[in-house]
C-alpha cells in the first residue's frame, strides 16, 4: 500500500467524500418522570452486555483490495479537475505498483497526458525492464512503449528502448516501437538503419518500417534512395508509404517524376500513382499518361486511363486524348468510363465527343452515343446526326439515338415525329428508348393518350406500362380515353386486347369502371 497516500487526494477528487463535522450538539434529553409505585418491582440490571462489530474498512482498503475500481480511477484520471501535479504524483505511485493491469492503466492515462506527462519519462522507462517476458510483460511494454509516443521526447534513452523492442521485442511490440519511431526517431541514424533493414523482409513489420521511414524528411529521403532497383515487393511497399503521406511527401516529387522518366520501358505506373497521390495536379505526370494513352499499342494504356480517372477534372488535352480512344477496341471503354467520371457535363467534352457521331467506325460511334446519353447532353447541334441515327441506324444505335435526344429535355422537340416513329419499331429495345425519350421531351403532349391506345390495342404491354403511370393524374389526360378504355376492356376484338385495356384502367387507377 506504498501508492496509498500518494493516491489519497485522487480518492477525495473523484468520489467526492467529504470529512464529517468534528462534534455534533448532544441530544436533547427526556424529562425524568417519577416511578410508579409498585408491589413487586423489578430488578434492573446495571450492566449491559455489548456485542463486539467489526470495524467498517476505510475508503483505502477498499480500493486496495478491488484492483477494477483502481483502475476504473485511474482511466477517469486525466480528464479530473486535479492539479497537474496531483496527477503525476498519482500516476508515478500507480506506475509503481506489482499489478500489471493497473500498470497498464496508468500508462494509458499518461498517454491522454500527452506532453504534459513528460516528468513520468523515467518511471515509464522502468517498467519494461523490470519483468520478465510474458502475457503481462508484453502488454505493459506496448502501453509502455505507445506511451512514450505520446510524450515526444525523443532522448537517447527513449530511443535505446524502442530500437530494442523494434529487434528483439515479442508479439506486438515491434510493430508500436516502429510506429512510436516514426514518430520520434527521424533524427536518429541508428533507427533509420534498422527500419530500412525491416524494410527488406516480407513479413507484417516490413509495411510498418516503410510507414515509420515515410513519417520524416530524412526517413523519406532514405525510402526515395532505396528505389533504385529495389525488389518488387519492396518497391510497392515504398511508394504505398510515400503516397499515404499525401502533400506532406512534397518535397520528394522531383525525385519521384526523375525515376519515373527514366523507367520508360514500359512505364513505371506504380511511380506515377505515388506521384499523382501525392500531388494530383502534378502536369509532367498527367502529361506523361496523355501520351501513354494516345499511342495505340503502347503498353498499359488502361492503366494509364484509370491512373487519370483518379486524379479529378481533365483539362483539354486530356479529354482529346481520351475522346481519340473511342475508336480503340481494348482500351475504348476504358476511355469512356474516364471521361464520364472526369468531364461528363463539360463543354469541351460534348463538342470532341459529338465530332464522333458521323465516324465510320461503328465502336466510336457507340461510346459516343453512350456518353451523350449518360453524360452529356448533346447539343442542339448534334440533333441532325441523332435523328439520321434514328431513323436509319441498327437497331443499338436507334437506341442509343433515342437515349441522347430524351437527355437533351425539351431541346428536342423537333425529334418528336421521329420518336412517335420509333414507337412502332420491331425492337423492344428501340421502343422503350422511344417512349422513355418522348416522356423527358414533352410529357404532356397529346401524342401521350393516343400512343396509349395504340398500344392497348396493338397488344404491346412495354408501352402501356411505360405510358399509363404519366396519365394517372385526372387533369393530365383527355376526357376521352378512360370512356375509350373501357369500351376496349368490355368489347375489344380478343381477350389479349381486353386484358391489357383493364391493365391500363387499373394503372389509371380507374379498374373500378
């Protein structure tokens, strides 16, 4: 019980106790009364005999005994109104004490302190070396070690200790020494040496090494410097540290796009990903990708496009380069996926795009469409190519066609003839696309309950159940057609033409007529 009265203040702190008063006002006595008199009285004994209680233990022995409550106490410790030096006095006693999981608790409390827990270095230094390896011995050291973290004081005793837990440390230790040096250790050679030389091995402490390096400039400058000819696995390892860094590996760019251009057969993209994470808008790397993808045949093109879908809003050489893949078979799609993520509502990308509705070749043609319809839209300009397509092209490109002049809205509305057109073409995929269109073009438009009962009785259930769901309001259809609806259900020429008339009453909502 050495910590007892050291720990004493804390107890009063944290529960609250508060001291009774010395004395109290003796209690108001009974008048005496006279005896009554009587025959046979009794006797009285004049002692009493009193049963021995044992005393109530103190609020010490209490926690003395129930280890959860001290350490219950100690995690509410740094966040106590006490004095900064009442805590460190509590928490230098609690570092003291035979227990390993109140020892584990102090250290995390001393962690919370952050700088402020830097007079406890010393206590914390002795806890490790004190025992012997075991279960409890390694979770004292890892506490012990992330502590020393926290408190950013990196004296040659403190790197001693966590260069020696990183080489010979059991279980977790290697890996919190690494990351506590990656914190504190950028000035030491000593621990630069030994990361560098867990960087070599493939195993779970290799990543953390590279991550411990990566978090300094001179670590970093020493990870730019193993990358020449470096083993695979070491090299991605490094570059994944270097990016996860973000802007703050900066100053290491130059050297990463020298590498870069001096891998060029092929292409070293695993450099130019570090380099775009790192600085996004690094234009000798974007620059460098334009021409890996505008060259046909070259290697890793569609690495190359998805290097610059991750990078943000493409600039006009680069929506050049990617429109120009279009006509590509193996990195086509590629190349529309990017652009769609990259520049789908540009100006520049619709007008370089569109300039591909008139190629000849048909791959071309199809993205081009596909971009226009999901990105887009096209432009009034494109309206003469897109109702050529539609009214002439395979059935994928009247499609498509139909796709790109509904997203263009009510800026199509001379395509309407040829939409109502397409309605009754022999592909169900043409006339979906058709109605869908005409819906975004002009949904209130009188062709909309005509072409209903078109396809009521022309049997073509696609279109009902396109067309009914827009002229379920009463005020958005003519009085005309639930009468001419009904007229079709009760007397229409078979019972497939009877059936679908009720189907479109009941998508009216008007079944009960």
């Amino acid at each position: 019980m050495r910590w007892l009265p050291t720990i004493g203040c804390l107890c009063l702190a944290v529960i609250g106790c508060a001291a009774e008063p010395a004395s109290r006002p003796a209690p108001a006595t009974r008048p005496t009364q006279q005896a009554r008199p009587t025959t046979n009285p009794v006797v009285i004994p004049t002692t009493i005999e009193t049963v021995s209680t044992p005393p109530r233990p103190t609020l010490g022995q209490l926690i003395d005994d129930d280890e959860m409550l001290r350490i219950d106490m100690i995690s509410h410790l740094p966040d106590s109104k006490l004095p900064i030096e009442s805590k460190l006095a509590a928490l230098s006693a609690c570092l003291h004490d035979q227990l390993p999981n109140v020892e584990v608790a102090a250290l995390r409390a001393v962690s919370r302190l952050g700088e402020a827990g830097r007079p406890l270095l010393k206590d914390v230094l002795r806890l490790p070396d004190a025992l012997s390896p075991s279960k409890e011995a390694s979770a004292v050291t890892v506490a012990a070690i992330d502590a020393l973290a926290e408190l950013k004081s990196p004296t040659g005793d403190v790197l001693v200790f966590l260069i020696g837990a990183m080489n010979f440390g059991h279980g977790e230790e290697p890996v919190h020494a690494m990351r506590a040096l990656g914190v504190l250790g950028d000035g030491s050679h000593k621990a630069q040496v030994d990361l560098l030389f867990h960087l070599q091995h493939n195993d779970a402490t290799a990543d953390e090494a590279a991550a411990a390096l990566a978090a300094g400039p001179k670590g970093r400058s020493a990870l730019v410097a193993e990358l020449y000819n470096p083993p695979p696995e070491v090299e991605r390892r490094i570059l994944s540290a270097l990016a996860a860094r973000g802007s703050e590996a900066g100053p290491v760019v130059p050297a990463l796009v020298e590498m870069f251009e001096k891998r060029n057969d092929p292409p070293s993209l695993e450099i130019a990903d570090a380099i775009l994470r790192i600085q996004p808008k690094n234009q000798e790397i974007r620059d460098a990708l334009i021409s890996i993808i505008g060259v046909p045949r070259t290697p890793r093109r569609t690495a190359a496009i998805e290097l610059l879908e991750r990078t943000g809003p493409a600039n006009d050489q680069e929506i050049t380069a990617l429109a120009g893949a279009f006509r590509s078979t193996k990195v086509g799609d590629a190349a529309l996926h990017c652009l769609l993520r990259v520049a789908s509502n540009a100006p520049q990308a619709i007008a370089r795009v569109q300039e591909l509705l008139d190629s000849s070749d048909d791959d071309a043609r199809r993205r081009a469409m596909q971009f226009l319809a999901t990105g887009g839209p096209a432009t009034p300009d494109a309206l003469p190519v897109l109702l050529k397509l539609l009214r002439a092209g395979p059935s994928e490109m009247r499609g498509l066609a139909a796709d790109d002049l509904g997203a263009m809205g009510p800026a199509a509305k001379p395509a309407i003839p040829a939409l109502l057109d397409a309605l009754h073409s022999a592909a169900p995929a043409v006339r979906g696309s058709a109605a869908t269109a005409l819906l975004q073009v002009d949904p209130s438009g009188t062709w909309l309950a005509d072409s209903l009962l078109d396809a009521v009785k022309r049997k073509d259930y696609l279109l009902r159940v396109l067309l009914a769901p827009a002229l379920r309001a009463p005020a958005t259809r003519p009085a005309n057609l639930v009468p001419a609806l009904v007229e079709l259900a009760r007397h229409g020429e078979d019972d497939e033409v009877r059936a679908n008339a009720y189907y479109a009453l009941r998508d009216l909502g008007e079944e009960g007529r």
